[in-house]
C-alpha cells in the first residue's frame, strides 16, 4: 500500500524542517524583520491591487458615481439655486469632491472586507504570522486606488463641463490630497461595520446610508443661511462641513486654513476611534 | 519524545452546540493522526483551536511544545493548515499566491520566490503557476492549497479532509504525497470521513463523534478492537465454489455458502485458517484469493457508535445495511 510509484507529484526535498522546535520566534529560511505591520500591511494591499486589476469592473462605481452627481446638480438644480448652471458649478465642485471620497470607500471597502473575511484565503492569513490588523489594513490601503480614480475622473468631468479651479495647482493638489485624506478616515467606519455585521446586505446598506446625513447636511449644495434651523445646526457641527469647506477655500479661494485644520483633526479621530474600534473587534473575534 | 500535538480536555461550545465535549487527542513527531468522524463530528473545530484561529472554552492545548492560548504567533511560525475549503486566492496565480505566503513568513523576495518555484514543481504546477488559481481544477487547487501550507516550511501540517471532493486517481495521487511529507519527518495530523483514508494514512487513529474521542488506536488495533475476522476463499475455478464452502463449512463449524463464487466466513482464531489453508490445498482446490480479513473501518465505527458513519456522513439519502 506504501509502495505504488507516485505519479504526477514528483519529490523534490524541501528544505530541511527540523523535527524539534519550540524555538517559536523564527520561521524556516526567514528571520524576524521589523516593522511586521507595514510590511505585511503592504503585502496584502498588493494582493488586493492584484485582485482589482484581473477585475476592473469592482472600479466601476468610483468612475460612475462623481460623474452622475455632478451633471445630475448642476443641471437639475443649477439653474433654480444659483441661477446659472455655469455658476453653480464653481460653487458645487469642491463639495461633489468630498462626497466622492467619502462614497468611494464607504460601501466597497466594508463589502471586500466581508468577503474576504469569508473567504478560506484569511483563513490561511490568520493561521499565519501575520498581525490581525494588517489584514484590515491591507484592504483598505488597497481601495486608495477607488479615490485616486474617482477624484481624477472627478476632475476631468468637471473641466469638461466648465469648472475653473480659481487658486493655483498646488491648493488644487492640497485640495484633492485633504479630501482622498478624509474620505480614508472615515472608511475606517464601514470596516468597522463590516467586522461586527459580518453580512454583505448589511454591511452595504448601512455603508449606502451612512454619508447622506454626513453629505448633505452640510454646505456642499447650498449655503447654510438658506436651511431649516435644525439642519443648520447640524451642518454647524458636522465634520464633513469643514472638509466642505476646506475644499471650497483651497479650490476656490478665500480662508481655507482653519477649515482644513479642522478636517486633519476629524479624519485623525476618524482614525483612531474607528480604527482600533475596527482592528480591537476583529482581534476578539479570532 | 515531547509529543509534537498534545490536547487534553478541549471543550468548545457554540451557544447549545457543543461542537466539542472534552477531547484528547496526541502525535508523536512525524507521525500522521488521523482524525475520523462523520460531518458535524468536531474535526474542523478541533484544528481551528490547533491553528490558533478560534479560542477553546476549556482544556489545554499545545502544538510544538506551545500553548496555542499563550503562544499564538509562535504557534503560526511552526504550523501548516489547509483548510476544508480552498484557501488560497483565486485572483492570484498559483506562484502569486505561494509568494505572498513566503512574504508573510517574512521571506526575503528572492527566497520567496524560489521556494514558489520549488514548490509548485513539486506539486506538478509548474505548467498552471502563471493562471490564476481560479482557473484550476479541483485536483490542482488541492495541490496549490497543500503547496500553499508548505511555504513556512512547518514542523506540523493540519489538513482538514484533504480529499474531500477528488476522484480517486488524484486521492491516491494526495495520499503519495501526505506519506512523503510524514516520512520527511512532518507531523501530519489530518481530518476526514473517509474511512479507508485514515486506514491508508494514519499511524494513530482517533475516532470523533458528537465531540468526544471514542476510540484511539492504530488502525490495525482499532479493527482488532471491534473483533471479528473474516475468511475470504475465491476458487480459481467458481464451479469448485461449493467445494470450497464444504471445507470452509468444516473448519469453522457452522453453515457456510458460496456467493458469486466467493466464500467468506466469520473465523473465531487464526488456527481455523491453517486449518481451511491445509485442507483446501488436500481438496485440491486452487484459489486466487485467500485471506483472513480484519472488519474495515466502517464496520468499526458501526460498532464503536452504534450507527453507520456514513449515513451521518452524507446528507442524502443512501440507505445502508444496518446488520452489517
Ligand atoms: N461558528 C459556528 N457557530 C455555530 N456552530 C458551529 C460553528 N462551527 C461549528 N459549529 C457546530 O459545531 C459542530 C461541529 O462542527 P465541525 O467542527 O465543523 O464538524 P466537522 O468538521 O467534523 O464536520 C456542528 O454541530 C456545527 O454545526
Ligand atoms: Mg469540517
């Protein structure tokens, strides 16, 4: 029974694996390097780039989406709010760019997490030496690419119909870098979603419903003088209305600074509360 | 010698499932434990405590020499798992997938990559290691999956019923392979339901039902243990089948008949089988086949639990001889 010769599978020795052990700190061939989090963190967002570019349609929505919201306010309430689309458009555009980060990654992100998270592939990672958080930060690191994209779609789109960034490339730039900044922050809050629901429906719902009041109770589409007084107060005091700001005074002049202390500030809480809170969760899950 | 896989008293429960009452289970270094039990037994719960992934309620468990609860990382550096399902990445071709492991075990590029290129060989993948692993069949995805548990060249090697779904060429083909790691010195505890596979595998057999271990042994003692051996006597020629079933009938003392030109009967000792060997050889009856039988493994775990593994094993409908 021992002795059939092996076919296909041919023998060819692997390193050598030691029969005692016990010395737990180093694996076969490799010792232990620094930095464990970044590297690993790295090495699965290029797993996940991977996975995106053999499926580029996953992209789609980043490219869709700044794209239907621009032409769909410009043209639908251009002409009622500001009077002319043209108009209306400079007014609009800075605002479209923080919606957009904060959309590009609130719903796909959470939803790959799941995924994956069902998916026999985490479960080798997490028989492996590899930190619980990277797995986490992997994914997200990697959905950077959906921001990049849909903010230079964004961009283009908006040339095309007419916007004029009015300040200079490098407030441009500082403008793009804030919101694709905030935008990641905040996806930190459908990763934990995503770790506690564990369920695709859910986790996209909620991820599809969470920005509206965060978005759209700010100034991104008309001043706030103009609103109920209950949704001013809102507004006042939502973080999303200084990123709004901020973006409103890098791209089209006027007092930008304080706005955009404010949005670090936020995105920094963003991170940090919602990140462990993520990473913190899905440890106790083990 | 420090076993290489010590678990006592391991409980784990799941609100009112007791997915697992207190088991024991123990392998020497480099030998194969064979995990048997139908489906809904505790086996993938069982490794998922081994490899670290899920957190016992009770008992002690050590892999290596370390305490999984303890010593989780130090665990993962000296483990290998594949798991029930695929876990490799079906984006990623087959040499992408074994680099990110080599990666993650903190393998310096170059070495990452020579030991994908290494083992891919090994496991016949050479031609498919540039296609995404999705693209594989499901004898190749085992393969990438066991090559893919290597890479971290483990001391231990946890495989969750390793040849569930193949057809039996490639099981065998699996089989080759598991018995060559073993004999390079890894301890392999591995899963399944297939009773001839632990027979074929396993130095040690544990059998599992509803979380308990209910029985521990070699294979050849665990069929010893339920008794019962069997003579078995094909004639070359099937007329001389009645013949054949006369001296049988003779040496064991009670009723025996031929069927389809074979004879098989319960013997009490090995000396009724001298006895039917010498007097088959004077009737002048030349046979093909002639051997004394211990019960296969499904007769065993019939006897050990009271009911057929299989018939838990799978969801459908096959009816099974309850007398067996
Ligand atoms: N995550 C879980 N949640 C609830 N019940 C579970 C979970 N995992 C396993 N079980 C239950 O525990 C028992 C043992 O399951 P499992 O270890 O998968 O068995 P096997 O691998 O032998 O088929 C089953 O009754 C199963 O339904
Ligand atoms: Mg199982």
């Amino acid at each position: 029974m021992t002795s059939t010769p092996e076919p296909a599978v041919r023998t060819v020795p692997l390193p050598p694996s030691p029969a005692s052990g016990g010395d737990g700190g180093r694996s076969q061939g490799g010792t232990v390097r620094p930095w464990p989090l970044v590297r690993h963190s790295l090495a699965l967002a290029g797993r996940s780039l991977t996975r995106t570019r053999r499926n580029p349609g996953v992209l789609l929505d980043a490219l869709i989406l700044p794209v239907i919201f621009l032409v769909l306010f410009v043209y639908l309430f251009g002409g009622a709010v500001a009077g002319s689309t043209r108009e209306y458009l400079q007014y609009l555009f800075p605002g479209i760019l923080v919606l957009t980060t904060v959309l590009a990654g609130q719903i796909s992100t959470g939803l790959s997490i799941v995924t994956d998270m069902k998916k026999g592939v985490f479960d080798r990672f997490r028989s492996m030496p590899v930190p619980r958080a990277a797995l986490l930060i992997g994914s997200v690191l990697a959905d950077a690419i959906r921001y990049v994209i849909a903010v230079v779609v964004l961009f283009g789109v908006g040339y095309l119909l007419g916007f004029r960034v009015e300040t200079d490339l490098g407030s441009a730039l500082a403008a793009a870098a804030l919101a694709i900044g905030f935008g990641f922050s905040l996806s930190w809050l459908t990763v934990l979603l995503a770790v506690l629901l564990r369920d695709e429906t859910m986790v996209s719902t909620v991820g599809f419903l969470l920005p509206f009041p965060l978005v759209f109770g700010t100034s991104m589409a008309a001043p706030v003088e103009t609103m109920p007084g209950w949704l001013r107060a809102w507004a006042e005091v939502n973080p999303v209305s200084h990123a709004i700001e901020a973006s409103q005074g890098l791209l089209l002049g006027g007092p930008a600074a304080g706005a955009a202390g404010m949005t670090l500030l936020w995105g920094g809480i963003f991170l940090a509360v919602f990140g462990t809170a993520a990473v913190t969760a899905y440890r106790r899950l083990v | 010698m420090r076993p290489a896989i010590q678990v006592e008293g391991l409980v784990k429960t799941f609100g009112t499932t007791t997915a697992l009452a207190g088991i024991d289970l123990r392998a020497r270094p480099g030998t194969v434990l064979g995990v048997l039990g139908p489906n809904g037994a505790g086996k993938t719960t069982a490794i998922r405590i081994l490899a670290t992934m899920l957190r016992p309620d009770a008992g002690t468990v050590f892999v290596d020499g370390l305490d999984v609860v303890r010593d989780p990382v130090a665990v993962r550096r000296a483990i290998g798992l594949t798991g029930q399902y695929a876990t490799v990445d079906e984006n990623l071709t087959g040499t992408e997938n074994l680099v990110l492991f080599g990666r993650l075990f903190d393998l310096p590029r170059a070495e990452a990559r020579s030991r994908a290129a290494r083992l891919l060989d090994r496991f016949g993948l050479r031609e498919a290691a540039g296609r995404p692993a999705g693209t594989y069949s499901g004898g190749m995805r085992r393969r990438l999956d066991l090559a893919a548990s290597l890479v971290g060249a483990p001391r231990i090697l946890f495989l969750d019923e390793p040849t569930t779904g193949l057809d039996p060429g490639k099981r065998e083909e699996l089989w080759q392979t598991i018995r060559g790691l073993a004999d390079e010195g890894t301890t392999v505890l591995l899963t399944t339901q297939y009773l001839e596979e632990a027979d074929a595998l396993a130095d040690e057999i544990s059998v599992i039902d509803h979380g308990r271990v209910i029985a521990h042994d070699t294979p050849a003692g665990l069929k010893q243990q339920v008794g019962g051996q069997t003579v078995v006597v094909r004639p070359r020629d099937p007329a001389q089948a009645p013949t054949a079933a006369g001296v049988v009938e003779r040496a064991v003392g009670h009723r025996v008949e031929a069927v389809r030109g074979v004879v098989t009967a319960p013997v009490a000792d090995e000396h009724a089988f001298a006895d039917i060997v010498r007097a088959l050889e004077h009737a002048d009856v030349p046979v093909t086949e002639l051997a004394l039988r211990l019960p296969s493994l499904d007769e065993a775990f019939f006897t050990l639990t009271g009911h057929p593994a299989a018939a838990v094993a799978t969801t459908s409908g096959r009816s099974h001889d309850l007398d067996a």
